[in-house]
C-alpha cells in the first residue's frame, strides 16, 4: 500500500493537519500517513528576502523518500519564495512526488484582519489539494471554481472551492492509470464533506 505522506516542518500548529488529513484521504481516495522528515530550513533561508526557497524545501522533502510514499505534502509555516516571484503559496513537482505548502499567507493575521480558524483550514486545505493535483500531473485549470485555478493572492484562494472540476478529476484518474496501473481505486473520487 502506498500513501500520501504528511510532512510537517516545523510547523507550530499539528491541529491543522487533522482535519486536513482526513479530507485530502477522501478527496485523493488514498490513505495518508504522517511523518517527520529531516529537513534543514535555515540551509533554504535567504537573508536579503527574509524567505525560504521552496524548491530547495521540495529537494530537501523527496530526498530520501520512504518507499511507500507516492506523494509527499510538506506543510510548514514559513514563507516561501521562488527566485521570479514575490512569494508563493506552495510548490510541487508536475508529475512527480513531492509538494510543499505554506500556511504563512493564509492567516487572516497576515492582512492585519482577526484570526479565523476555519477559514485558515479551508485555504490550507485548497493549497494543498492544489499543490498535490500538480504531482498528480494536473496543470492549472481556467474554470473558476477549480481548485486547480492558480492563485496568486488569497483572495483566489477563497473563490475557489476545494474540488476539482470534470476536466481535472479525469486527470487525476488518468494520471494512476498511467503511473500505477495496478492499483484499483474505487470511484467517485471526491467527496463534498467539508
Ligand atoms: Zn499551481
Ligand atoms: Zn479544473
């Protein structure tokens, strides 16, 4: 059996991860399995950004992957960058194994604005489903209300709903088709809890 790997990195905050677990499980279909990786964040820090580099993150993450994981989410606190970009929510390997997200862009606090648990939850749980729709081959998607939809501010985030739309969830079929043919899942794939 293979899983989808939870990787929090240094994350202050585990509780998160418990609802988020239980509906990336339901939306992907798979089990998840949640683990502390060695990941070494001050060697990723850039100084004159005051950010972390998130492919470097990604590199550290899939490293050395255990053999069951056939998708890796790292969920950590800090912010994240990409050379040609400002900042970025996330980041993941089109196709491949490892994802990362960042939770320090989707505090209401970040704008200034009261704390708001839930809705913390409800964008991690996008960004995360988004980042893991890339491993799963999916690129982004121009239907509105795709989770795969890019975001570039938060506002996107909150548009968007945690699902794919048709196109999108026939990729993610296609893509197992394609990388684990000998796998049987059982349909339908998501789920509309949460
Ligand atoms: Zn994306
Ligand atoms: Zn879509």
């Amino acid at each position: 059996m293979s899983f989808i790997y939870i990787v929090p990195i240094e994350l202050e905050d585990h509780l998160f991860l418990e609802t988020l677990e239980g509906l990336i499980s339901d939306i992907f279909q798979m089990k998840t399995r949640r683990a502390e990786f060695k990941i070494n964040l001050q060697e990723v820090f850039d100084g004159r950004r005051s950010q972390y580099n998130s492919s470097m993150v990604l590199q550290q993450l899939i490293a050395n992957p255990p053999r069951d994981a056939e998708k890796i989410l790292g969920v950590l606190d800090v912010d994240l960058f990409i050379p040609i970009l400002t900042f970025v929510f996330g980041e993941a390997q089109l196709g491949g194994t490892g994802s990362v997200v960042s939770m320090h862009r989707l505090h209401n606090r970040f704008y200034g604005m009261d704390e708001d648990r839930d809705l913390t939850s409800r964008r991690l749980l996008k960004e995360s489903v988004h980042e893991l729709g890339h491993t799963f081959g999916l690129i982004h998607c121009s239907h509105p209300g795709c989770v795969m939809n890019s975001s570039t501010y938060v506002e996107n985030i909150d548009q968007k709903s945690s699902e794919f739309c048709p196109l999108c969830l026939k990729g993610i079929r296609k893509s197992d088709v394609d990388t684990a043919p000998r796998r049987l899942f059982t349909f339908p794939w998501h789920s509309r809890k949460g």
